[in-house]
C-alpha cells in the first residue's frame, strides 16, 4: 500500500502518494503518475499496486485537487510543470516514466516537448483538448462545466447521500466498486457551511479550462517512446482527434482498451496490463 507524504514549497504544499518496491527504489524505474481534472492522486490505487514491486511509483495530488494546497491563483501548465519539476528534484529523480490522464495528458506532452530529458518514456491517457481551441469556446465554458462527467461530482449537494446519487450517474464511478468507492470518499468533504462538496478548488477548475483552450500540446516532433492509451468510449475517437498524435508523436504506439475516460477504474486489469506490457517493452 502507498505511503502518503507532503512536499513543502515556497508557495503551496504538494501532497503525493508513494510506492516503494522492498527491493529498494534506486534500483528499480520510476514511474510518475499524473491525475486528471478533478480527481487525485489516489484513483491510481489499482495501478500503483499492480506495479508496486517493479517500479518506485509516485503520483501527486496537483495543486488544486485532493489534500494539496488551493490557492486563488497559478493554475498554469507553466506552474504545474514547475511543481512536478521540484517534485522530482525533491525525489532526486533524474528522469522517470511519466504518465498523465486527461487534461495531465496535455501537460505532459507539453512538458515532453520542453525537458525531454526527464522521460523515459510517455504514457499519454485519453488527453482532452490536445489542440489549441478557438476562443469563442470560452462562451460555452457554463454548459460543459454542467455537462462533463468530471464536474459532475464537485457540488455543493445538500447531504452526502445526494453527492454519492450524483457519482453514480458518472461515468467514473458508475460501477460503484470498492476502489470507485474509495476514490470518491477522498475527493468528497463537507464545507464549513453544511454542505458536500468535491476537494477540487473552483479557481482550479476555472483557470485550467483557460489554459488548456490557449495552448496546444503538441506542435513539434517528440522523439520519446509513447503510448496513447484510447479507451473505446473515449474522447479521442474521432480520426480527426488522432491526428496531431500520429503527427508529432514519432515512436508512438496506439493501445485500444474497453472502458471510458477512466478507463483505469472502469476497466483495471486491462488497462494496467496495457500499461505494464508498454513499460516492460521500454526496458527490452
């Protein structure tokens, strides 16, 4: 099981979570797990265990999300690849294998194209958005923020009953398994004035939305192994969709996997076989 630790910075206080194999983390990869808009570290509960005694695994809270600090502002790929850069000099790694999910997917494809020599390899699940979006999306930001799935959970609900009503209409807990259970019961609390309500900081919410509409992921040739993880009720469907990856992404794979965004706790042992068979490939 992780272990959970903070990471003090100047300006915020980076929560993450630990897998350390018994063998001793300096002889074995790393791996960095990166969670999607919304969520938290711990929804790589299935993943982080099925790899824990071949990889030194950790996966951050970003800021804005889980048990990390919530400040008003700095929700920027500039700023989050500046926490995950002092993360990693945090844990003397020089580089790792770097897996980010959804809007993380971006970020990490952006952070690729900067400091490639921090990637062994790059596993990129389900990104949304990777292109640039024109600027008259920002007008319908109000009805996708009341249509995605990822937001559906955020609140403020009246009891806890009604949040947990709420989750099992998404698409990320409709299951309702143990792990489906567990990731909500750490990403919901109750507020100061009665209600439920997510962890995930409405200023995040906002900013990073801004962020991903203004810049593109992908815009130049990245040479790092890569696995595109496209689940079958994704958002990249679309041949459209693939194209800056099949474009830019020069030692790409292609994985298709059953599930939907979240295709990590919808569909686990496929998924984290997906991931497991790619990373020992990495290592041939």
């Amino acid at each position: 099981m992780p272990t959970r630790n903070t990471l003090h910075l100047p300006d915020i206080e980076l929560s993450y979570l630990e897998w350390q194999p018994e063998s001793g983390s300096e002889k074995v990869p790393r791996l960095l797990l990166l969670h999607g808009l919304a969520d938290s570290a711990c929804v790589w509960t299935n993943l982080g265990n099925y790899l824990s005694n071949r990889y030194h695994i950790v996966a951050p809270d970003m800021r804005g999300h889980g048990e990390s600090s919530k400040p008003k502002t700095g929700y920027t790929f500039e700023s989050a690849i500046a926490d995950l850069e002092a993360l990693m000099a945090h844990l003397n790694w020089p580089d790792a294998h770097i897996l980010g999910h959804s809007w993380m997917g971006k970020l990490a494809a952006i952070w690729a194209r900067q400091n490639p020599a921090r990637f062994c390899s790059m596993i990129l699940v389900d990104p949304i958005f990777i292109t640039k979006l024109p600027a008259v999306m920002k007008l319908t930001l109000p009805i996708v923020y009341r249509k995605l799935d990822c937001l559906k959970c955020v609140g403020p609900f009246a009891t806890l009953s009604q949040a947990e009503a709420a989750a099992k209409q998404s698409g990320e807990y409709a299951d309702w398994s143990d792990v489906q259970q567990m990731v909500f019961q750490h990403q919901i609390e109750q507020k100061s004035d009665g209600t439920w309500g997510s962890k995930f900081a409405i200023a995040a919410r906002n900013q990073i939305f801004a962020e991903v509409m203004k810049v593109a992921g992908l815009t130049e040739n990245i040479d790092i192994q890569s696995l595109l993880v496209q689940p079958e009720k994704g958002v990249n469907r679309m041949a459209w969709q693939m194209q800056p990856y099949n474009r830019y992404l020069k030692n790409l794979t292609v994985a298709k996997v059953p599930g939907n965004h979240w295709s990590f706790l919808t569909e686990p042992e496929t998924f984290n076989q997906t991931v497991a068979d790619f990373l020992e490939d990495t290592r041939q």
